[in-house]
C-alpha cells in the first residue's frame, strides 16, 4: 500500500477519526518487545520499523535477528532509523541487515555541511506488520529498555493496535520513507473491517517546523476537559500556550495532574528548565509528581475518556525540530486502563506543595535559574530563525 493522494492533506488538517479499533496499552519491557517480537516472527508480507532512539546490544540483537529471518523467509522489510538516533548501531548489526536482504534508510544522516538541519529528526516509533498489526509509542531499541536492564527498564508505554487504523500508520510511515528515497510499495492486503464493538482512533502527527496538528489537539482537549487532565511526559518544557491551559484547567475544577521525571533521568538540565515553570502552576491548582523508581521515558496524555500515546514530549524543541506521532483513543475503556496506570504510578512518585516548593535547596533553584536562561535564549532563537 502506497502513501494515498490525500496524505498531505492529513499532514496539515489531522487525520480521520477510525471507528472499530482495539487497542491495547502496553506498559513494561517485556509486554510490548515480546508482541512486537511475536509480530514480526508472525509477518508474512512485510514488516515496516520506524525508530529513533537505537543502540547495538542484547536487545537490538533480538530485533535483528527477527527482521534477518523475516526478510529470508520472504517477507519485505522495511527499516528507518534515525541519523542521530541510531549513532549507536554498529556497522556489523548495519551489515547483517543488509545482507539478509532488510531496506535500510537512515532518516537526515548527521553531516557538518548539513548545520542546523542536523536538528532535524524522525522522533517516531512505530512497528507495523501485513497491514494488520501495529505498535506505537516511545519506546527505544537499547538495553535501557529492556525488562533486565540494571535499576530497571526505563518507564515507557507503547499500544498495540489492530483495526482501519492501522492502515493510516502505514500511509505515515510511507511517506517518511519517501522522503528518504523513493515510494513504499508492499503487497496489498485486504481492509481490516471495523469492529462494532471496537474503538474510535486517529492518528496525530507533528511535522517539524510546521504548524503542529498535534500540540494544538492536545491544547483543544486540555480546554474542553470537565473532569481530569493528566500528563506524563519524560521532558516537558511546555510552551506559554499549553502552560495557560493547564492553569485554566486547574482554575475552573478540573482535576489536573502532571507526572513528571524525578532526579533520575538521562536530561538533567531539562528537568531543570521544565521546574522553574512549577511554582505558579502549584499556585494555580496543578498538582505535580515526580517519578521516583527508575528513568521515566513516557508520554501520554488523559483528558476525560481521551487518550493520547506516542512519541511527542510536548515541548518546543520537539515540535519545532522533530517528526512525532501519537495514537489518540476515544473510549471509555481504554481511558480507565490508562487511568489506572497513571494511579499505580503517582504511588510510588513524589507528589509537589507549595510549601516545598518555597523552600526547595537554593542550588536547585540556581540550576533551574541557569537552564531557564538557556531556554529562553534558545526559545528567542528558534523564534527568529522561523521568521527568517
């Protein structure tokens, strides 16, 4: 199935609702690497793999493995890694995919005549198999990942998708491929029928420095929320719109919580950037927890019985310089599962006062006073190299 002639047109107005859709939210190392492992032993046709974040390791060599047998067996597999995301991945893993037969592209490969378009980058995460199957979230392929990694696996979710929507995955995906050389043309498979008692499902994409269809559909959910707004997000660095939103969430009743990384996590000055932005919202009813377990990688969003799952952070960087995708699910069902997952893991974070937060160690508060400084310089400076 090729990318169809209205893809652009989804790019910059948003997808289609997909009624009859099931969904299932996976939430450790070893409930969604051992599906999508059993996804593409099961590939018949094709497999389509779409990551960012990929290093050579123990994990890494069973998704090869997979894809090598899968491509010897048959099936066409296509593969699009990251230049930067996948810095990691040795030439001997590079080279046992190629000779098994696997397409590799490499998304925007880092080069010094490239500048400031080396920050250009597939943020995406996305496993698709025969038009059937597909996997969505922000999970990477590194050991830090995988269910025996020291301290624990990294906090992630993925979903794992089954219905009409899958096939709009697929129409993303050709045309990231496209974009790093020639079309996407695998063999045709039949329309998945829609499940009566499925669920409804859109896709929601952000193409680097275009308007985000994404951001301003999580800000419309955000502003129409009756009952709660909950986020989690591994690196939120949030704009003043989505930062006004929230408080107006908070301010009318809505029960507003953000979940965000504790001293645990693989950006430290992010962090810091994303807390000097706590003290008002604290002040405004928004309540705040911090992960204590392991490195929180997650991203999802839950507004009333709308749910939000994939790869985008919500800040500015991401949606200025990134190719992000999310998968939205419009169902009570779903959204109670994702609410319990946000229950078990606001047990075991640190929930923010304002008290504490007034009398937070004075050096917490210079490093959020320096990343801060930062942050607004480059903010300034993303502003102006738009406006060029």
């Amino acid at each position: 199935m090729e990318a169809g002639p209205d893809t652009e047109q989804f790019t910059t107005t948003g997808w289609p609702w997909r009624p009859g859709n099931a969904f299932r939210l996976l939430d450790e190392g070893g409930s969604y690497f051992v599906p999508m492992l059993q996804a593409i032993d099961a590939a018949s046709a094709y497999v389509l793999l779409e990551m960012y974040l990929v290093s050579s390791g123990a994990l890494v060599t069973r998704f090869v493995a997979a894809l090598t047998a899968a491509a010897q067996r048959g099936a066409r597999v296509c593969v699009l890694f990251d230049g930067f995301g996948a810095l990691g991945l040795s030439r001997y893993d590079r080279r046992r995919l190629k000779a098994a037969g696997v397409e590799l592209r490499i998304f925007n490969p880092v080069r010094l005549r490239n500048r400031l378009d080396n920050l250009l980058r597939d943020h995406r995460k996305l496993l698709l198999t025969d038009g059937r199957i597909a996997f969505v979230g922000g999970v990477g392929l590194t050991d830090e990942f995988a269910p025996d990694a020291p301290g624990g696996p990294w906090r992630d979710q993925m979903v794992q998708i089954e219905g009409p929507v899958v096939a709009d995955w697929q129409r993303a995906f050709a045309r990231t491929w496209r974009r790093c050389g020639g079309d996407l043309a695998v063999p045709e498979v039949p329309a998945c029928a829609p499940d009566p008692d499925g669920a409804m499902g859109r896709l929601a994409l952000s193409e680097a420095r275009q308007r985000s269809v994404l951001a301003n559909g999580v800000i419309r959910r955000i502003d129409g929320a009756v009952a709660r707004a909950w986020i989690m997000s591994a690196y939120f660095v949030p704009s003043r719109r989505f930062r006004k939103a929230l408080r107006r969430a908070a301010r009318r009743g809505v029960d507003v919580r953000l979940l965000m990384p504790g001293a645990r996590t693989d950006h430290p000055w992010v962090r810091h950037a994303a807390r000097r932005f706590y003290g008002k919202m604290l002040r405004n009813g928004v309540q705040i927890f911090e992960y204590q377990p392991r490195m929180l990688h997650g991203k999802m969003i839950l507004c009333d019985d709308w749910v939000s799952v994939g790869s985008s952070n919500l800040d500015r960087w991401s949606f200025r310089w990134n190719l992000e995708a999310n998968q939205e699910v419009a169902d009570g069902r779903f959204a109670d599962t994702a609410a319990a997952l946000f229950e078990a893991d606001f047990t075991v974070s640190r929930a923010l006062s304002r008290r504490y937060w007034r009398q937070r160690a004075w050096l917490d508060q210079l490093r959020e006073n320096i990343a801060g400084a930062f942050d607004r310089r480059l903010d300034r400076w993303r502003r102006a190299r738009r406006s060029d």
